[in-house]
C-alpha cells in the first residue's frame, strides 16, 4: 500500500508539473490567447466528458471502450487538449462512480499519457501513451477492485484502448486534418 500512495503522490506531482508547464507556457500571451487557450480545453473537457458519459455502459468496468479517448490524439494538434483531456477525464470518472481510485489514478494517467501524446511526431506514435499507460494503469486498479487477475484486466484495457485510440482515433485525427475543424486548432 505504502508503494500505491508513493506512486499516486508521484504522479499528482507530475501532473502538477505538467499543467504548470502549460499555463507557463502561455505568459507573454494576450489575453485573447490565454482566452482562447482555455475555451479550447473546456470545450475539450466538455466533450470527452458528455461522450464518455453517453456511452458509460461500455466507457466503466473491466471490460470497456471509451470512445471519448478518441480524442486523446487532440495533443498532437493542440496543447490545450492536455488539461481539455485531464479535465474532462477527471468529470467523467467523477461521473462513473468507480471511486477514487478511477478519479485520480485514471485521470492523471489521461493527463501524463497527452502530455506524452503531444511530443510524438505523428498519430500511430501518438497512440501509443493513452493505449500502454492506460493498459497497464487502469488495469492496476481495476483488477483490484473487480478481483479479477492483473494479466487479463491489462488485456482487455489494452484492447477496448486500441479500438478506441487507434481505430476511432487516428481517423478522427485526419479527418480534423482534411476538414474547417481544423480552424479551431492551431498548435
């Protein structure tokens, strides 16, 4: 136990770090800018929330696809997508009613894995954080709380991840590229 709360601080500092990085980021920058930069991560928030949420018969549990995490290549073309996921992820686990362990071990894994997302150099690579952490996170503790053994409870995040990052969410990344939609990004 002493392991998981030496792990969970870790990663509450991580977290910290990073969106202190992003808020850092934008010093020097317009009102407008900053502005925009929040709008952009609420309307992400928002999204990932309500679809996660509209879905929550398959978006909880051991065995699950939450489509919202389609949007987890958003980083890759917007940096206000890093706090729009951790935001919208933490709503939606609130939501879920898992418990805490889903509130902030699930949301600060969403929050490190688009962190990481944003410094891959395409999709396929993109895709690989929120599918790997989220495979071997969330099956951390949802193997414990389901009792179900951790090999397995890996393997079916891991897959539910896969259709959800890289089947629903490469498409969506060009489909953004090749649309207006992509006005409303601008990294």
């Amino acid at each position: 136990m002493t392991f998981v709360a030496m792990l969970v601080i870790t990663l509450l500092v991580f977290g910290c770090i990073i969106l202190h990085g992003q808020l850092k980021g934008l010093k020097g920058k317009s009102e407008k800018a900053k502005l925009r930069y929040t709008i952009k991560a609420a309307v992400i928030a928002t999204v990932y929330a309500v679809i996660t949420y509209l879905f929550r018969p398959i978006s909880y549990g051991v065995i699950q696809v939450r489509v919202s995490e389609a949007l987890t290549l958003l980083p890759l073309i917007e940096p206000a997508a890093i706090p729009g996921l951790f935001i919208g992820c933490l709503i939606a686990n609130i939501l879920g009613g898992m418990g805490l362990w889903d509130i902030y071990l699930g949301s600060l894994i969403t929050l490190v894995s688009a962190y990481i997302t944003s410094k891959m150099p395409n999709p396929v690579l993109g895709a690989l954080p929120p599918i790997v952490f989220n495979a071997i996170g969330v099956a951390f503790y949802l193997s414990l709380l389901f009792h179900m053994p951790y090999w397995v409870t890996t393997l079916y995040i891991g897959v539910g991840q896969l259709v959800s990052v890289a089947g629903l969410g490469i498409p969506l990344y060009y489909f953004i590229q090749k649309t207006s939609l992509k006005d409303f990004f601008d990294k």
